[in-house]
C-alpha cells in the first residue's frame, strides 16, 4: 500500500470556508437582556442572600459537605449544614435571620 500524504486541517479549512461548506457559527445560549455588573453587595441586610458549599475528605476517607448561606451585606453566615452524605435544598434553608444552625446528623 502507497503511503499518502498527510492531509493539513488548515488548508481542509481554508478550501471549505472559500466554497462555503462551514457550518454557521452561532452563540451557545441567547445573549440576556439584564447585564450583570459584578456587583453583588448590597446597602443593608436581608436584601440579597448568596449560598455555596465545599466537601472534603477526613482521616478515614469518609466525605464531609458542608453548605452554607451567606446574607450578601455583611457576609453573616445566615444557616449552614455539615453532613456526609448528601444534602438538598431544604437543609440549608433560612426562614429567619436568627435561624441556629445545625448538622444533618450527629457530629462525631
């Protein structure tokens, strides 16, 4: 069998845009009308609540999550969660700002 020569991606690219064989180029999601100005602090409490969480692992291996949600003014940690199995919603749920926090189950 003859060997052929290697094909160049570029050139395949340049000859297809020059036919017009590429595909049209289109966004992945629709451009939103509300611009975010990367301002997430607020002027007083209980306007703007943030929440996230992490997980990492303890000496025996065993995964530790913990959630967590913030009051966007003055970062107060509003309620938060320590489990290790998983969470949902409902844990981490702040009805009131003095709401005590809490572990999904015993803490050993």
């Amino acid at each position: 069998m003859l060997a052929q020569p290697r094909v160049n991606a570029k050139r395949v690219y340049r000859v297809m845009r020059r036919h017009g064989l590429l595909l049209e180029h289109r966004p992945r999601h629709a451009s939103s009308t509300r611009r975010h100005d990367g301002k997430v602090a607020v002027d007083s409490s209980n306007m703007r609540w943030c929440s996230d969480g992490f997980e990492f692992r303890c000496d025996a291996g065993v995964p530790l999550r913990v959630v967590f949600a913030l009051d966007c003014c003055d970062r107060e940690a509003m309620s938060w969660v320590a489990s290790t199995g998983g969470y949902t919603g409902d844990m981490v749920c702040v009805t009131s700002c003095f709401k005590p926090s809490r572990t999904a189950s015993p803490a050993r």
